[in-house]
C-alpha cells in the first residue's frame, strides 16, 4: 500500500495484492461468462425493497389518516369554558 502523507492527514495513493479480486479480463459488461444482463433487475429490485416498503406503509398511514374524521372546529368569538 502506497500513502500519502500531509499535514496530519493520510491518502491512499496506491494499493497492489496478489489476492485481489480485481481482474482486467471480468471489467466489462460487454458478453462474457461472468456479469449476465439479467442479475441486474433481481439486485435492483432486492436494493429498493426498504423504499418499497416505507411508501406502502406511507400510504397506509395516510389512507388511514384520511379516514378519521377531523374533530369538528370550534367556533368563532366564543370564550371556551375553563
């Protein structure tokens, strides 16, 4: 690992292992045995599910909200009794 060192503070310039998982000949998602085209929908569709379920329980929420009745307003000029 290459660093940088300045003013108190570290970078990283420069890192090299013979274990890394990086591999020039799987870098494109041209046709090849490793990415497959149709993975993506099932992880864009696993990666979304939290915001999927906050905005069902939004509507929910909201459906429910408009459900209730609103209290009724009091009315004007009047002093409530205390």
């Amino acid at each position: 690992m290459t660093l940088r060192l300045y003013k108190g503070g570290v970078q990283v310039v420069g890192r090299q292992s013979a274990n890394a998982l990086y591999d020039e000949r799987f870098v494109t998602f041209g046709e090849d045995d490793v990415y497959q085209q149709s993975d993506a929908a099932g992880f864009i569709r696993l990666f979304a599910l939290p915001a999927r379920v906050r905005a069902i329980k939004d509507q929910e929420l909201a459906a429910a909200k408009a459900a209730t009745p609103a209290p009724a307003p009091e009315p004007a000029g009047e002093l409530a009794a205390v």
